[in-house]
C-alpha cells in the first residue's frame, strides 16, 4: 500500500471540504454584519419606547442582542450544513472569500494584542496597588475588593476578576470628601456585585473573534453606557442625593480631563461624550418602571430574540 498515495488522498479530501466551507463561513460572517444591524435598530427603537426602563433591564436586552449578533454567524453555518442541496442566497467568490478572511485573521490579531497588553498592564497595577483603611469603610467590600491608592491610573477603577481591588489614583484621594468618596466606592462595588468585570471581558473577546462587524461594537458600546447608568441608579438608590452625586461625577471629570482610560478597566466615569448624558438622567430621575412590568417587558424582549 503506498502510503503517500493515502496521505495524498485525505488532503485532497480535506482541502475540498475547507473550499466548500469557505464561502459558507465567509457568506455568514458577512450576511451576520446587516442581520447584526438590522436587530441592533429594532432593538433601539423598541427600548425608545420604554423611557422609564431601569437600566439594568435595558442592559439585560443589550446583552442578549449582543449574544444573538455574536452567534448570527454559527446559526447562518447551521443553517448551511441543514440545507443539503440548497444553494444559500448569499455567495462570493473564493478571492474575496481569501481576502475577507485574511483582512478578519489581522483585525482579530490586532484586537487580542491590544487586549492581552491590556491584561498585562492591569495585572501590574494590581500588583503595585496600596492598600488603604478609611474610617468606616470595609476593607473587604463585594466579592471581597480591596480599596487601594494608586498613582498609575487616573480615574476610580475596579481592576481584578478573582482577587478585585478598588483603585482611587493617589492625587484625587487626598481631594474627595468623605461623600465622594462613599459614592464613587457605591459605584465600583455596583460593577462587582454585578458581575460586571466578566461581562466586560465576555465583550472585549467577542470583538476579537468578530472584529468587522459594527453592529457588534455599536451594541458593545450601549452595553458600557447602560452598565454605568445600572451603577449610579444603585448608588442614588442608596444615597437618595442625585445633586450631590451629578456634581461628584462632574468633579472627577474635571480632574481627570484629557487623560485615557483602559480597556478591561470599569470606572465611575466612563467615556466623557457620555457623562453629559448621565448627569441629565441623574438629576432627572424620572419615575421607573415598576419591577412587574421590568419582568414582562424583559420576557417579552427574550422571546421576541
């Protein structure tokens, strides 16, 4: 028996089973990019009608619009591999099906740098992060956070997805006032009791594997903006003081103006072209929902995807 004879006829069978399935994989992600932003549009539009939605239901609706997205391609193969002989609508020719693919290998390359460098800087600032006591504050909070001082960040951030530590940068510490203070650690302890560290990562990845698809990162940027709203209604919620709490976050932000964020980090101010918009809704304080009808709008969100 010849060997190489045998080897040369499962790589022939293996190369026309990856050119049958490169179109299909191609046509999907492609085909998942409109399907991404048609659902990302209705789902805007029907939460516009919602006003008085707490934010963590429209968060818990953005976060379920981003899975479905995510998995749009894997349905479209799915769907494919259930044909049979059925030509799917959607088909391109192998060299843009070469060139998509090697243009999606880089911008996912790109991504999961910036993310692993991402991981490693956090990961050293945890490690040189100080301690503090504050006069009644825990030094244990949710999930068991630490409250440090740091002079490697420029905003309050919580950092840590197993051992998490609040991090106060070193020269705002010494500015805040027992209240803000006690606001900005509500907040961060919000992100961790909801588990917001791992939802944030569960993002960043999916942009990895789907790094071309702007519906993706257009929801993933709703998702950021409705995980702070979530936080400061926990904190007016504890404190009942949205002036005081709207002119904290206006003093943070202008302590901290023209410095940069980063990515795995989740801080109380977020990205400066929101804050306008949270301070309005803080001050405003319109009436919520009340948590029956939050269910039932939530349901019917879930079945409706």
């Amino acid at each position: 028996m010849d060997l190489a004879a045998i080897h040369g006829f499962f790589d022939t069978l293996a190369m026309r089973g990856l050119t049958d399935m490169s179109p299909a994989v191609t046509g999907s992600l492609v085909a998942a990019v409109w399907q991404g932003a048609a659902l990302a549009s209705c789902a805007a539009l029907c939460l516009r009608l919602l006003p008085k939605a707490p934010a963590a239901m429209r968060f818990a609706i953005w976060f379920a619009v981003f899975a479905v997205i995510a998995g749009l391609p894997f349905i479209g193969l799915w769907g494919h591999h259930g044909a049979g002989t059925e030509h799917p609508w959607l088909t391109l020719d192998e060299r843009w099906c070469m060139a998509i693919t090697i243009f999606w290998g880089c911008a996912s390359l790109v991504r999961v740098t910036g993310l692993v460098l991402s991981g490693f800087r956090l990961r050293a600032m945890w490690k040189r992060a100080r301690p503090i006591e504050v006069e009644g504050f825990s030094a244990k909070e949710t999930r068991g956070a630490e409250l440090c001082i740091s002079d490697e960040v420029d905003r309050p951030s919580v950092i840590g997805f197993f051992s998490p530590r609040i991090l106060i940068p070193e020269w705002l510490f010494e500015k805040l006032s027992r209240d803000e203070l006690e606001q900005i650690v509500l907040h961060e302890t919000g992100h961790l009791g909801r588990a917001d560290d791992w939802m944030n990562l569960l993002q960043k990845v999916a942009l990895v594997v789907f790094p071309l698809n702007p519906a993706l990162a257009w929801v993933e940027r709703r998702l950021c903006f409705e995980r702070e709203l979530a936080c400061d209604e926990r904190v007016l919620q504890a404190t009942n003081a949205p002036k005081a709490y709207a002119a904290c976050l206006a003093t943070l932000a202008e302590y901290r103006l023209g410095c940069r964020g980063i990515s795995l980090s989740l801080g109380a101010l977020g990205r400066e072209s929101e804050l306008g918009q949270r301070v309005r809704r803080i001050l405003r304080r319109r009436e919520r929902m009340n948590a029956g009808h939050a269910r039932l709008a939530l349901g019917g969100a879930m079945i409706a995807l």
